[in-house]
C-alpha cells in the first residue's frame, strides 16, 4: 500500500501525529500544521491555514493525495466555548477548501467527528438519529458532518468516542497523560462514554481504505462505557498504580445558549458500533481489553 499517499491535515493535534506514526508503515503519509511545527521521521510535514484557499491549494497540487484526514480544531468541549467562533471556522468551515481541492484531485475525505453532537440524555445513540447537541463542540462537529454529507461526493465520517494515548508532540498533557503523572487529581463521574486508544482509530480507518469504504458516517467506540472516575480505576489496575489519587467529582458541561457552566445529572454517550463492526468484520473492544492493548503497546511502563 505504500504506492498509496495520505495528507494528514493537522498532524501536530494528538490525533494528527498519532495517525501519522502509525499509519507511515503501510502509506506515504504527509502532513500540515498551522503554528505548531512538528517533525515525524519518515513524513514530510508543511504549513497550512485550511482557511486559506491558496495555500490548501498548493499543498494539493505538491502532494496529490490519495487520502486526506481532517484532524484540524478544536476536540475540547471548554476550548470551544471559549473560542465558539474559531471552534466554528476550524471543525467546520475549514472543510470547504479542503473538499473542493479533494474533489479536484480525487482524494478520498476522512473527518473525525465526536460523540458530543449528540446530548447524552438517551441510553445510546445510533448513526441515524439526529443530532441533539448541547455544546459548542456538537455544534461545530455536527455541521463539520451535515457539510459533508450533503455537500461532498467522496467522504468517509468517523464519530468517535473519547481517544486516549500520549501525544506526540508534547505541549500540555491529555488527560490519560495525567494518570500517568501518579499524582491526586479529580476525574468526573456523572458522564459516560466509550474510551479507545487512539491506534484504534488508525486501525479503522486502514482497514476502510483497505476495504474502499466510501460516503458513510460510522461510529467508533468500545463496547462498553464508564466515567472517567471508572477509567481512571481501571487504569489503576492495568498500570499497577494506587486508585486512591483519582477522587471522584461532577463535571459541568459549558452549554450552547449560556456563556456560565451548568451542573447536569447522569450522561451517557453510547454510541452504537455495530455498522462498523459488520462493514469491516471486526469486533471493538471493551474499555479494559483497549487499556490492556495500551499497556501492552507501551511495553508496561508509564510516561
């Protein structure tokens, strides 16, 4: 497959760099970045503005690719309230130069999109029910999807549960990269969802280009979920450190229509994986079998 060429559009985000370490194996992989300039032996990166035409444009015309990943903006649900308007331009505006160039060089779009388009007020959500978001990051992504499913000829839509690793470009720590700190810290336990290691969306999206999936939104999650209070627990276990510094607490969501925060009862961001599983013959794991993976992938030691 190395005759085929991918551009990781946002290779210095943690989704980004991850896509672009494992994924260098099988494709050419290229990548861009806006401020923050990274350098993965084996891949050719080169700035970019997606919200500048002419340099989308010329990033196109040097590298033609077969496959290009939108992994650029903003995933934090408090990042995007604070910055609505530029969480708006980057996971969703920023899309229209990058598809019209893709369009012109028959590049296969990928986007990463979240479970946040939906509430978390239902048991689960499958792939046809409407979004209901409830943050700015739902609303963003949630346009980033109509947009392209209405407007794009050739897309692939990964709505994604929570990913977790260690990021290759290290600026501020993710929140699995906090565990790994061993030190007392508060994890939320009224919210919820599935939580991957992010290799298994590179997995995914290799087995899907494998397989020439096209103009689908398929969702990705284990097949269980927990609180990040639960996933710090497990964590514990598979990393052989002390639960008691993860203490228990309430998350508050930053809602759409209040510029406050407003403390919320139970959620659950269950999304339904099972298209995925029959279009690709997989089966995705539970949270602790995708820890397990982790531990394994890092040969059991902590950061």
């Amino acid at each position: 497959m190395k005759n085929k060429s991918i551009l990781i559009l946002g290779i210095s985000s943690f989704v980004g760099s991850n896509l672009a370490e494992f994924l260098k194996k099988d494709y050419k992989v290229f990548g861009t970045y806006f401020e923050n300039r990274i350098e993965i032996p084996g891949v050719l990166t080169l700035p970019c503005d997606v919200l500048k035409n002419e340099q989308v444009q010329k990033c196109f015309q040097v590298i033609k690719p077969d496959i290009t990943i939108y992994c650029v903006g903003f995933s934090n649900v408090f990042d995007c309230q604070k910055n609505p308007n530029r969480a708006q331009q980057l996971n969703a505006n920023g899309l229209y130069f990058v598809a019209e160039n893709c369009h012109k060089y028959n590049s296969l779009l990928i986007y990463i999109s979240s479970a946040m388009v939906f509430s978390g007020t239902k048991d689960s959500y499958g792939e046809i029910d409407i979004p209901d978001f409830t943050t700015v990051l739902g609303q963003t992504k949630s346009a980033g999807e109509y947009f392209l499913e209405t407007s794009f000829p050739d897309y692939l839509i990964f709505r994604s549960c929570p990913l977790y690793g260690r990021a290759v470009v290290f600026e501020k720590p993710n929140f699995f990269q906090e565990l790994e700190k061993k030190e007392d810290q508060f994890c939320d336990d009224n919210l919820s969802c599935g939580f991957l290691d992010v290799n298994y969306l590179a997995m995914v999206i290799s087995l899907a280009i494998e397989n020439n999936l096209r103009n689908l939104l398929l969702q990705l999650s284990s097949s269980d979920i927990m609180s990040r209070f639960q996933f710090a627990n497990r964590f514990a276990k598979i990393f052989n450190v002390d639960a008691g510094i993860f203490k228990k607490t309430h998350i508050t969501l930053p809602q759409l229509l209040d510029t406050t925060t407003i403390k919320v009862q139970q959620l659950n961001f269950n999304l339904k994986t099972q298209n995925i599983q029959n279009y690709l013959n997989i089966t995705l794991p539970t949270i602790e079998e995708s820890l397990d993976f982790t531990f394994r992938r890092f040969n059991g030691r902590s950061f």
